[in-house]
C-alpha cells in the first residue's frame, strides 16, 4: 500500500510533524514530498485537489485525505499510543477540521517558517519523493 504525505516545506510546524512522524514510523511506511515541489505538485494535480490546499495531504491506497482526517489516519499506522487519536474520526468532520483549521491558519504566526526546505539525514533520504 502506497502512503504518501504531502507537507509544506516552508513551515516550522510542518516539518517537525514530519520528524515526528519519521521517528514513530519504524517500519518506513510513509514517504514525503514537499506541496510546493514538482512531485507534490502533480500528485495533488492527479488527485484533483482543491487549489487551496496549502497543509497535510494524506494519499493512501489511491485515496487522497484532507486536513484532520489525513492527520488522523496518519496516527493510525504510527507506533504506541499515538495510534489512539485515530478513534477521533468519528467526532464529525466539520467540527475536526474547525480545529484543524485553526493551527493549519496560524502555523506560520505561532511556529515561524523557513528560509530553505529540510534536508533528510542519509538514513531517511529514500523515503522524501
């Protein structure tokens, strides 16, 4: 199963949510790949996503996911108790994505943004498309 995590690369936030991801992902079942890259941008071309879309993507199995439920089905293949916020999917997605919304408007405010994207150690390379 194909797991691909669209981030941006311009964002604090963003790119330790990636770490966080990387170090709970033992088993290396997610790649990356920056929104703003040529790749990220065909994929989200493919998947025929909003114009709009400026945080997480989540394209799993040929399905794309959006804002909190690519998040939480992010949780849902990391290791220990960080699989338990997946259960929050049944709390409706209106009301998820108003607070996902929240840190997705003020992630550059609250966590800063960078001048150039992160380079992945030589462990991690071969999982950033």
């Amino acid at each position: 199963m194909e797991r691909i995590i669209l981030f941006d690369g311009e964002c604090n936030f963003c790119d330790f949510s990636v770490q966080f991801i990387i170090k709970r992902d033992p088993n290396g079942l997610f790649k990356f790949a920056l929104l703003q890259s040529d790749i990220g941008k065909e994929l989200l071309h493919k998947y025929n996503t909003p114009s709009n879309i400026d945080s997480l993507v989540l394209i799993e199995d040929k399905n794309c996911y959006f804002k909190s439920t690519a998040a939480l089905r992010v949780c849902k293949n990391l290791k220990g108790a960080w699989k338990l916020p997946y259960f929050l999917l049944v709390i409706p997605k209106p009301l998820r994505d108003f607070f996902y919304e929240i840190i997705a408007k003020n992630r550059y405010k609250w966590f800063g943004t960078k001048e150039s994207c992160m380079i992945p150690s030589s462990e991690d390379r071969n999982r950033f498309l």
